[in-house]
C-alpha cells in the first residue's frame, strides 16, 4: 500500500490498482479534510474491477494509520 499526495487529493495505490480519496487544505486546527466517503472506485484500466464495503472499510484504516503515523493532523467529514 503506498498513499501519495496531489493537488486535490490522495492517491492510494494497492498493487496496480490505484483509487483516489478527496481532501481539502484546512485553514485551522486540522492539515487535511480527507473525504474517505469520496472513495468511488479503482482508476483505468481497473474502472470495472467493484470495491466492496470491505475492502473501502480496508482503505480507510489504511488511509488513517498512515495519516497518523505521519503525524498529520486531519478531520474526517461524516
């Protein structure tokens, strides 16, 4: 699992799948607005391939243990 970040949002790769996540610069008290519920699929060439509620629930874990072990401070919208 690697977890990069770009202009708009983060880029969760697993393998050859990548997904992306969106997020917002904060302006106080917190870095990033991750929007884990903004997960909607794998990117070309594996738009098909769907992400079951488990694996999206995976990703988010993964998603928030790197967050954390980054130190990086982040507000989770509901």
């Amino acid at each position: 699992m690697r977890l990069r970040g770009l202009r708009h949002g983060l880029e969760y790769r697993e393998g050859d799948h990548v997904l992306r996540v969106g997020v917002e610069r904060a302006a106080v008290d917190v870095d990033w607005i991750i929007y884990l519920g903004s997960i909607a699929g794998w990117l070309p060439p594996y738009q098909h391939e769907p992400v079951s509620e488990e694996k999206r629930q995976q990703i988010r874990e993964r998603v928030i243990a790197a967050l954390d072990f980054l130190k990086i401070k982040y507000y989770l919208p509901k």
